[in-house]
C-alpha cells in the first residue's frame, strides 16, 4: 500500500544545511501495523510529514496505492502527539471529529453517522455534545483517534499519540488501537519513542538510524494475536524482541549512519 524509496530530507542549504534523513526505504502492506522506533532526534516525525505530504522529500519517493504523495492523500488521516493542540476548544466532541469530513461528504446526515460510529468505536459514544477542555487528556486523545477513523482512511498514521498521558491511559489507548485495527482492518504506522509500545503493537518494528537517519534493521514480531498487555509482555519472545530492539536503537545512537543506504535485516 505505502512504499518509501530512497527517501532524503534536508533542511537548509550550503554550510547550514541539516540532513536529517539520508537514504530510508520501507513499505507497509495494506492491513499491516508498523511502528518506527529511532534515537531521539533521528527524524521520525519528519519522516512522518513526509509520508503525509506535509513536507516535501529532498530526493525520493512516496507511492500510496501507487500514486506518488505530493500534498495530503485523501486515502490518508494522521493522529498527532499533540491533542490538546489538534482540537478545537470552542467546538464540541462531534463538530471536532466531524471537521475533516465536511469537505468528503455533503449529506450532514451521513457526516453524522460516521462521527458517530468514530466515537462508539473509540468508547466515546456519549460524549459527542461535551467540549474538549471538559474531558481528561486520555479521552481528548480518544476525540483525535476517532477523527482519523471518521475519514475512514485507508492508512493511519499515529506520531507518538499517548506519549503526554500516564501510563495505565497508555496502556488502555493501546488497546483501544489494536481493537480498531482488528475491527476495522485499516492500516496503520506509529512513530513511537516507547520501545515496549511498539513491540507489543506492531507486525514489525522499522529501527532508525541516529541522523542522518537510515533504516538499520526490520524486525519482525511474531508474538501471537490477540494481544494482551500482561500476557504478551510477560511472554519470554517479547523480553527477548524488546531487548534486540533496544540494543540495536542503542548501537546504532553511537554510531554514524552509513552512506551506503539502509541495512535491513530480521530477528525471528
């Protein structure tokens, strides 16, 4: 569904320039779940806008469904870290996961049914007349979730979308995404710095390079589905593929990205 080639990404010209990006290759398979993990500053989340369309790629391509991205894909809808930001405080539950939908769908009565559906599917169902500002953060995050579900996108792109909640929201937004996922069959990749996180998600773990960043190693999970957050965390695989990731993102932090491109491999 979603193919990354040779993708580079530098900000500035001359003696200031910053190549956040040098050479990164990947796909995603239509119903998969990637996440990407990397040293902090590696340029996920440009990588990310990139994807989206929101940033233009230095040199390489981005195909969704075979089409190159040179703006926002309309099979496309992102969740960003950041909800309090994302939301409209003066406009209600529903109005906020209605807004993208105005300009997809002219029947109000079919806007309303999928916003609707969006906030059942994310356990929100009666809170469509409240404001953002008179719900916890946790159920803010669910508003934005339910957002890109209402678009009914065929990919969804999370950048770190519980990293400013505590950690049992965390754990019950994780699993709120894997029953989305299982319900609905929509794609989706996450951008996360929780290595925990993304093991327990994801079909595989793309493991970033410190910038300029590369892709050094795809990891394949095989933990078994359904997932659950404490018997798939104590299972001995998941130590195990947490650890490989961590010490691979840790190896690669203190070392240079190489100029050959990206080095992908498996763990299974």
């Amino acid at each position: 569904m979603l193919s990354v080639t040779h993708l580079q990404k530098t900000y500035g010209s001359g003696e200031k320039a910053v190549e956040a990006i040098r050479d990164l290759t990947l796909t995603v398979a239509g119903g998969e779940f990637v996440c990407i993990v990397g040293p902090s500053g590696a340029g996920k989340t440009t990588l990310l806008k990139c994807l989206c369309g929101l940033l233009a790629p230095s040199a390489g391509s981005v195909v969704l469904d075979g089409e190159p991205v040179t703006g926002p894909p309309r099979a496309m809808a992102a969740v960003f870290q950041d909800y309090s930001r994302s939301l409209m405080p003066w406009f209600s539950v529903a109005r906020n996961v209605g807004l993208p939908l105005r300009n997809k769908h002219r029947s109000a009565a079919e806007r309303d049914a999928r916003v609707a559906r969006a906030l059942d599917a994310v356990g929100l169902g009666g809170f469509g007349s409240r404001y953002p500002w008179e719900l916890s953060g946790g159920m803010q995050q669910r508003v934005a979730i339910a957002r890109g579900l209402a678009y009914e996108p065929e990919i969804l792109l999370l950048d770190e979308p519980f990293a400013s909640v505590d950690a049992q929201t965390r754990a019950d937004l994780e699993d709120l995404i894997l029953r989305v996922r299982d319900d609905t069959g929509v794609t989706m990749l996450l951008v996360t710095h929780d290595i925990d996180e993304a093991v327990y998600l994801a079909d595989r773990v793309v493991v970033m390079s410190a910038r300029p960043s590369v892709v050094v190693e795809t990891v394949e999970v095989d933990l078994p589905r359904s997932r659950d957050q404490v018997t798939t965390k104590s299972l001995p695989r998941f130590a195990e593929l947490r650890a490989h990731v961590l010490t691979r993102i840790r190896r690669t932090d203190a070392e240079p990205a190489s100029a050959g491109g990206p080095t992908v491999g498996a763990m299974r």
